[in-house]
C-alpha cells in the first residue's frame, strides 16, 4: 500500500455524502479490483468531480 495516499474503508453511500457537502459536482464515481496472486483483493475508487460555479 506504499505510495498509495490515504486508507480508509469507505462506501459509495460515504463518498456521495461527503462529496455533497462541497462546492463540487460528481460527475462519475468507480471501483477498481486488483486481484494478486495471494488471494488478496485491493480495491480504490475513482471519482471524478466538476468545480461548481
């Protein structure tokens, strides 16, 4: 997880609430799995966002 930023377990629900908080507009919201060879799964949103005017 080095070089990765921030870890925190978050929901689609926790992200459309702290994301309408703001003076942004969220345009798309995805996941992405990374499935290893170790049986383990990491997953990362990625949210793309407008500036509201």
């Amino acid at each position: 997880m080095s070089g990765m930023g921030l870890i925190r377990y978050t929901t689609k629900k926790d992200i459309e609430k702290l994301y309408g908080r703001s003076n942004v507009e969220i345009q798309s919201i995805e996941r992405m799995e990374l499935h290893t060879k170790y049986n383990t799964c990491l997953s990362e949103w990625i949210i793309e966002v407008k500036k509201s005017e």
